[in-house]
C-alpha cells in the first residue's frame, strides 16, 4: 500500500528528498480524527509492520514483547510526528524509534545482559520460503515448516549484537547502511558482525541437521524390492 493513499494531502520534500504530508506537521494531527489521518496511519503501520517487528524482535526473542514495543514505538511516532522533517526516510525514523524501545524493555529487565555497547564487539540475500498452497505435498509444507523453525531457532540463538545485524541485512535485506544507521556503528563493523553471524548460524544449522543429512535421499523398502524385483525380471530370474 502506497502512502499517497489521500488525494487532497499536501505534500512536500525534507533534507533527505523524500516526500512526507503537510499533516504531520501539525501539533495535534493525531486528535483530528480525520479520515486522512486515520486511513494514512493505517497505511504507514502496513508498509512497515514487518520490519519493524523483525527488528524488536531480534533484540528480545520474544513475540509477544516485540509486539508490544512495536505498538509502543508507533504511538510513539504518531504523537510526535510533528518533529519529523524528513531529514532520513520515515522507515528509517520508525526503526530507530522502535530499536531504542526495544533497547530499553531490555535494559529493564532484571537478569538482562546489557545490550547497549555494539561498538564494542567485532558480523544479502533475504531468506524466502516457498509459500504453502492447497495443492501442494504436505510432506513438503511440514519439511518447509522444521527448516523454518530450524532456521528461527538458530538465529534467536546467536549472541545479541549478530542476531541482530543476521536480522536486519539477511532476513529483513536492509543495506549495509541502513543498518550501520540503525545501529549507529560503521559499515565495516556491519559486514564484520554479518560475517560471524552466518558462520555461527552455519555451525549450529550443521549440528543440528548434520546427523539427518545420512538420511537424504532413502532407498530403501519396497523401492528397494521393486527395482531388485525389475531387475531379476528382465534378467530372467524371477520366480
């Protein structure tokens, strides 16, 4: 869904170039109910849901939380829209206000580890799976399902300043930049983090799925007597 969602808003550009309504501009735009503001509120949450629910939740590990945060960090912006002038995209903007949210349900919690220095610890393609269909093997779905769970549990189990680089470039595919910003590290620290982050994901998707991979490919059973059976036909020895 594009923003542009109101044909009578007025628009203009902020220092980035990007263009934002007059609306957001206004002090109280969020009591107006108006049926530009609600209907453009709706469309910003639908653009931007996901990512910044990827982005909570890579700090917490918790659906529910990053939920919350995620509610948190658009009240948040909506109430303050007024203060937005453009100067990074309004995504960026969001994810930045959802990152420090999320930050700081994390500092408060007791037996938390601190999060805060990233700076200190020395790291795209998105993952995309096929999407489940009426028709398709159920075989295959619950396959698909125990890669993806695999997957989700390799990756919340990564120490927190790479899951959340893994999240954000691979998962989410935001640039290097995009997450050096949201970060507020450089971008060789970016590429630094991602690197790690694969080969502790590869190490621990290898222990895991390692011993099944003996497995692949099974022949065996009834495949196994009806070639054998073939065979001995064709040669003349079956009975």
């Amino acid at each position: 869904m594009h923003l542009r969602c109101e044909k009578d808003l007025s628009w203009c550009k902020g220092q980035s170039g990007k263009p934002f309504p007059l609306i957001w501009t206004m002090p109280n735009w969020c009591g107006a109910c108006s049926t530009a503001t609600r209907t453009l509120s709706a469309a910003i949450m639908q653009r931007h849901n996901r990512r910044l629910y990827r982005i909570a939740r890579s700090v917490l590990r918790n659906s529910a939380e990053a939920e919350d945060v995620v509610q948190e960090g658009y009240v948040a912006a909506f109430t303050h829209l007024a203060s937005y002038r453009g100067e990074s995209s309004l995504g960026a903007w969001l994810a930045r206000i959802v990152m420090n949210e999320a930050l700081g349900r994390l500092r408060r919690k007791p037996t938390a580890a601190d999060f805060a220095p990233l700076e200190a610890v020395p790291e795209a393609e998105i993952i995309q799976f096929p999407s489940v269909t009426a028709n398709e093997n159920p075989e295959r779905t619950m396959a698909q399902r125990q890669i993806l769970q695999l997957v989700e549990e390799a990756t919340d189990a990564l120490p927190d300043v790479y899951r959340v680089v893994f999240v954000t470039r691979v998962i989410e595919g935001m640039s290097v930049e995009e997450t050096a910003d949201l970060l507020c590290i450089k971008p060789e620290t970016v590429k630094t983090r991602l690197h790690r982050a694969r080969q502790l994901l590869r190490d621990q998707l290898n222990r895991q799925i390692g011993p099944i991979m003996m497995d692949a490919f099974p022949f065996a059973g009834r495949r196994c007597e009806r070639l054998a059976a073939s065979v001995l036909k064709r040669l003349g020895l079956y009975k």
